[in-house]
C-alpha cells in the first residue's frame, strides 16, 4: 500500500539504506532481517568479495555502486537514491532483532515524530554481550529532514525535528577476521586524532575531553567496561571486547601524543631559532 493509500504505517513507505565494502562475512545475517521492507538499497563502494553477489540473492535488494569519499557524503549520496518517506539506516554488520523488527511495523508515524533512535546489543562470536560503550542510534527517519556530516572517525544523521527511543534492540554482529578489525582500527585512530585536536574542548563531551588528555583514557575505559558495565561476567567474550576498547584507545592515544610531541618539535627548533638570532 502506498503512502497515499488509507495506511499512515512507517513500513508501507519505507526503504532501507545499506552501506557495504567486502562484507561477505555479515551481509547475508544483514538481509535475511530485512526481507519485510519493500525496497533496500544496498550501496556498495566496489567490494572485491562475494558481498555483491550475495545482496543479489535477495528480491527487495537493489545494488548501486561509487567509489567511496566518506561516511557521510556516502550516507547522503544513498539518501538521494531513495524516493520513500521513511529511510531504516543500517551498518552491514547490523542484525534487526525479531523484537524491534515487531515495533517497527507498528510504527504509525506520528506527523510530530521525525525519527527513532534504537540501542545496541555487541555480539562477540555472535553472542550478545550483557552491555556496549556504543551509544543510541538513529536509525529510522523521514528522508526529507536527514542530513549526514562526519564526526570524526564516524559519521551521525543530523534530523531536524523530534526523535523518540524504540524499545527493540539491534545485533551488532561483526564476524569479519580480527586482521580486518586491526586495520580498521588504524585509520579510525588517526581520523579521530583529528576530530578531536581541531575541536575546541568547550564543544566535547566529556569522555572526548578525557580521551584529549592521553594517559587516562585506556585506564578509564578498562576500568569502566569490565567491572562498570560487569562485562568480567561475560567472561572471555567480555574480556575480548574489553581489550579491543582499550587497544582502540591506546592507537588514538598514540596519535594524540605523536601530535604533540611534533608540537614540542616545532615550539623547540622556533626557540633555536631565536636564541640564534639573539646571539648575533
């Protein structure tokens, strides 16, 4: 049924929006949760894998590819190739659960609502863990009112009107090889290195401003993860996702100070080079 049809329903104007590059461990678990929306599309930024082939195993699933430039310009270039009302936002390796898959199909799509943010629960071997560091997202929103920028080494929907919290959770899933999640790791630190130098600390939270400070934030975020969120319960799913945040932290760690000692480099040779002047 169509939106001019007697239905105000989100799910009978609703497309999906995919993002992908060589994501053939997790596409497949992606799609199977998303057979009920009319139309995904699934943009692909050239994978060298099956992620390709495998979208296209799926009815509803239509393949656009472009090279990628950033998260955002990506995000927005998609949003353009989607005529529908209602836009679902999805990572490659997120899974909708059953629960939220339920809450979205009630949705009426109350004329002051303009999206709907949803929370995480972090999968290690496809096991949930029993809490993540990863905040809410908005994943569902009018098309008309969605902007994407980047932020540092992630990209946010920018939504101008009101949001509201579903109750239904998603599946962060990621079964890609540790390598992959290695390499990630080291472009995100320096691209969040970079958000972070060039924002004045007036504008970030506190957690960036902690991070800013270099030596405290590993600590802070082994401390908080394994007995703040009692993830040390999970046992060794809990602690390999521990380590991961904090090997994360200690990559942009490495950046922050790698900037600031080129800092200390400049500010040195710049004194060297007025006490020569001086002494002519």
């Amino acid at each position: 049924m169509s939106a001019q049809g007697s239905s105000n329903a989100v799910v009978d104007n609703l497309s999906a929006l995919v993002l992908t590059y060589n994501e053939a461990a997790n596409i497949r678990r992606t799609l199977e949760r998303l057979r009920w929306v009319p139309r995904v599309v699934l943009l692909d930024s050239f994978s060298t894998d099956e992620t390709v082939s495998i979208a296209r195993e799926f009815e509803n699933v239509e393949v656009v590819q472009r090279a990628f430039e950033s998260f955002a310009d990506q995000c927005n270039w998609g949003l353009s190739q989607i005529q529908a009302e209602w836009v679902l936002s999805l990572d490659a390796d997120y899974v909708l659960t059953r629960e939220l898959i339920t809450e979205i199909k009630a949705l009426a799509g109350e004329g002051g609502i303009a999206g709907y943010t949803a929370r995480f629960h972090y999968c290690i071997g496809g096991v949930p863990l029993r809490n993540t560091i990863l905040p809410q997202r908005t994943i569902l929103y009018r098309r008309s009112v969605a902007v994407y920028y980047n932020e540092g080494h992630g990209h946010r929907v920018r939504i101008d009107g009101a949001t509201r919290e579903l109750s239904g959770r998603i599946l962060h899933n990621d079964q890609k090889p540790l390598a992959r999640w290695l390499q990630s790791q080291l472009s995100y630190a320096e691209l969040e290195a970079q958000h972070l130098l060039h924002t004045p600390n007036s504008e970030l939270k506190f957690q960036d401003r902690a991070r800013k400070m270099i030596v405290p934030a590993p600590f802070l975020v082994f401390g908080y993860t394994l007995f703040g969120q009692m993830l040390i319960l999970d046992g060794w799913r809990g602690w390999f996702y521990v380590l991961q945040r904090v090997f994360a932290e200690i990559l942009l760690s490495l950046h922050l100070l790698e900037a600031r000692l080129k800092d200390l480099e400049v500010t040195q040779t710049e004194r060297g080079g007025v006490q020569d002047r001086s002494e002519e």
